[in-house]
C-alpha cells in the first residue's frame, strides 16, 4: 500500500483504528513507518518558509 494513500486517510482525519478497520492486512506498526517516511521526506526536502512579521 503507498504511503501517500495511508497519509490521505491520515489527513482525512481517519484514525489509526478505523485504518486498521477497513484495511486488516495493515498493523500499527505499517501506519506508524509511514508516518516515519513521509517525516524523513520532509526533512530533507525542507524548503524554508519567510514568515513577514508585521514591524512594531
């Protein structure tokens, strides 16, 4: 199953539980490497973001 498909769930606002629920082949442990992967990805591909803060 692609990480991508398991982060759509995620950001849908499924839980892990109703995941494990409609995909029983999956364990935690699956959600939990993906997490894991797509936070490694981020961190290396970290664009900067310029935050303009109002002047005081």
């Amino acid at each position: 199953m692609a990480v991508v498909f398991l982060m759509e769930h995620l950001a849908a606002g499924d839980s892990h539980e109703d995941i494990l629920q409609a995909f029983p082949f999956l364990e935690k442990e699956d959600i939990l490497a993906c997490l894991q992967y797509a936070t490694q990805l981020l961190e290396r591909n970290a664009i900067p973001l310029k935050i303009n803060l109002p002047a005081s």
